[in-house]
DNA sequence: ACCTGAACACCGTTCAAGT
DNA sequence: ACCTGAACACCGTTCAAGT
C-alpha cells in the first residue's frame, strides 16, 4: 500500500518547488490529504522533512502549491474545450461545458475541494481560470456587474465541484438508522427519500454528489443568469 | 485576550457532554475555530484534558457536537419565523425568509460553515432543518423528486452560508498586485473589477460574500426552481 | 547553496492510577 | 463514577551544524 518511490540508482534529483508540490499531489492521490504531511511529503521524495523548507516558506505554501497544480490541470482541461462564442446564445454551452470538464478533473483529485476551499489567498491559475469565464460572459452580451454576481452565484460549482452537505465519508459506517423513530421526527425526509427510492431503487439513503444532480444544479444557475442575460433585439 | 472562565468559589458544576459542546462553541466564538484543542476546552471548563474523555469519545465528537449547536440556534431562529404556506406560491417567502434567518445565526459563528462542511455524517439538528424544508416546498406544490434536486442545488446555501472562492483572511494581509502586470495576464477579471469598483466605490478587490451576492445568489435558485414547479390550473 | 540531526512546542489520545 | 498525571505517537517548525 505505501507509495514510497524507491531511490533510483542513478544521481538523485535536486528538490525544487515544483518537485515538491507535484510530489504533495502524489501523495494525496494515494493516501488522501491527511496523508500529506511535511514528514511523509519528504519520504516520498526521498529527503527529510526539513529540507523541504529550503523550498517552501511553510505548509500552507506547499497546499498552495497543490491548489496551482490542480487548477493548472484544470486549465490545461479547458483549454481544450476551447473558448470561442460564436453567438452570443452561445456562451450557456462553452460555460457548461468548461465547468463539466473541470469537474473531470476535480473528480480525480476527490481531496482537492476541501484544499480549495481552504486557501484564502488568490491563485494564479485559479485566477486565469475566472478570468476566461468572464471573458466568455462578456461575449455572451452579459455587463461586468451580471457577470460579478454569476461568480458568485456559481462560486465552487464554477470549478466544477458543490460541496455536499450529507456526504458519507468512504470508509466510516453509519449506523443503520432505526425508521420508525426517524419517520417521527423527520416525517418529510423519510417521505422523500421513500419517494426518490421507489423511482430510482440504485438511488441510497446516503445520497451522494453524482453527476446528475450536478448538472441540475449548473443548469439552474445558468438558466437563471441566461435569463438576465441583456438580448440584442 | 484570555477567556478563560475563573473558577467560581462554589461547588464546582460536573462536567456533561451539553456543557462540553456549549464551552466549544464559545471559544470558537472567542478565538476562532483553531483555538478549540482538547487542551484549551479543558482549560475553559477548569478540568483536564483527559477528563472530556469520559463524555466524549474523541474530538469528532466535539465537532459534531458544536454542529449541533449551532443548527439548533438555527433551528430556534426559523421556528421564529414559521412555516405556514397559506397558498402554494407562498413556498418562496417562506424559504426565503428562514435561509436569510439561518444566515444570522452564522453570521454570529463565522467559524461554523467550515465545520459543517467537515462533518460527513448526519446530524438530527441539520435534519430537522431539512425536513421542515420539504414540508415547505411540498407544501408549494413541488414534487419530492424535485424537492430532493432542489436541497442538492442549494446546498449549504439552504444553511445561510455559501464558501466563497475568493476570500481574504481578515489577518492576512495580500500582497499588493502590480496592476499592469496583472492586465496582461487577466484582462478580463481586471476589467469587470474595474467596473464594478465603477458602480461601487466601497467595494474592494478582495469581495466578501457580502448580503447582496448571497442574496442574488438564493434568488436565482428559488426563482428558478419556482419556475420549475407544477401549478394548478 | 543545499541538506540534515536534534530539539522545541504543540497536538490527540492511551493507560494506569487516584478519589 | 468521575477525574487526573505521566506518557506515547504524532504534528509543524527552528536552529545550529554539516557538505
């Protein structure tokens, strides 16, 4: 299970930021983000923990770091979608689908939402990610204060990923709820979910984000802005 | 700056779980979220460490206990303002009105959204919120099927909070952006700032996730779900 | 210039012992 | 039954020293 890279006979590699930061991506890929620390970060690449601060000032540069790496992913992603609104209508469907290949992305790096949602500084590829977003609005005929409001709107969901408020973490068991005292105080829920189940039986009681309801959720938000959307006549 | 309580000359009260998680609270509400370790906790009730042991079973058990705090003030906060749908095109007012009443309540916890989002099992409190929720909108006409696409597409914003992508620490201090070199690599984003700081001179390059933006945020969702529901005829 | 060993100040948590 | 002191296994990080 351990994803230690053996030391290569020949000369080792020099450290470098971006050693680092693609190494910290590695090792939350494998092991998940509690898994990234200073200590087992420098194992992976064969130092010690203390010689990754000739590199970076601290930790928290090390998640910025994997946040620019990520989002340069995601940007590389993009970019083969492509940007050009032929038409002004047009911009609904270059948005929609960016956001979707971003989420492609984001759904390799399961860990990467809540590292995103941690940074409270500006990243330079988030940044150039939401720049061509407003690019594209402005091209669909949108003002620059609609477009202001739409990220907002969008936040999360415009780098294609909606943190979900019931979410089963993978490996922690719930305990098998007792329906009868459930159907008392939460009558409705129960009546739902009962209701979603006899319509789709693969559905489960811990509902995960799955693609559907992630469209459904951009397709609203994008309906709704199209909809406030400035139309040549 | 400390806050912790002096001992009182009295009998010392006996700890329980209610007053371990009213005494997390509080010191979140004091010191912000990272001060809450079991050491400090302990501190703040005039025991040790250990001793929270034996009426929690660890520290997730803190946090959710802290969740189920707060949900609870949001709770009390919506009951105040009711859930009665006298005509079905009601159903908006009324969400409305609670999601902006939750919205205080984490206004007065601005540590709280990212603890909620870190718990990933249920909580009775978060799910006693929901519930009223569906009662509400079924109540509006919508089908459960929609309902359950609807609590998806608002997410935590059902809770009175939305992460915001952006968001300056209120300690950290950003670099001040050399705006030339910026308009080349973001010359969109650099125009749409500019406009809105146009329209609004009070507004900052680093924007909060003010009242307008949450509020033009719900609108878009309620409105287009609204849109969405199936009216008598 | 780049790397490291030992140490420091913190965590959450266990365990055996106190009343 | 309830609480605690000492200890353990981990953190991130500093510092003085090595090449």
């Amino acid at each position: 299970m351990a994803t230690h890279v053996e030391q290569e006979a020949g000369p080792r590699i020099p450290l470098s930021r971006r050693r680092v930061f693609q190494a910290a991506v590695k090792l939350a890929d494998a092991n998940g983000i509690e898994a990234l620390t200073m200590r087992r970060l420098a194992e992976e690449l064969g130092a010690e923990a203390m010689s990754l601060y000739h590199h970076v000032a601290n930790k928290e540069q090390v998640l910025d770091g994997v946040v620019e790496v990520v989002a340069g992913e995601i940007n590389d992603a993009v970019d083969r979608v492509g940007a050009e609104v032929a038409k002004p209508a047009d911009w609904k469907g270059v948005v929609r689908r960016r956001i979707l290949a971003a989420r492609e992305v984001m759904l390799r790096h399961k860990w990467a939402p809540s590292v995103f949602e941690s940074r409270t500084n500006m990243n330079p590829e988030v940044l150039r990610y939401h720049d061509q977003l407003v690019g594209i609005m402005h091209a669909g005929g949108f003002t620059y204060d609609q477009i202001h409001h739409a990220l907002h709107a969008l936040g999360s969901r415009a780098l294609g990923f909606s943190q979900e408020m019931f979410n089963p973490a993978p490996g922690d068991s719930q305990p098998v709820p007792d329906m009868a005292a459930l159907a008392e105080q939460i009558p409705n829920l129960v009546r739902m979910l009962a209701d979603v189940a006899h319509d789709d039986p693969d559905s489960t009681l811990g509902w995960c984000d799955d693609q559907t309801e992630f469209e459904f959720g951009i397709d609203l938000l994008l309906d709704g802005l199209d909809r406030l959307r400035p139309k040549r006549r």
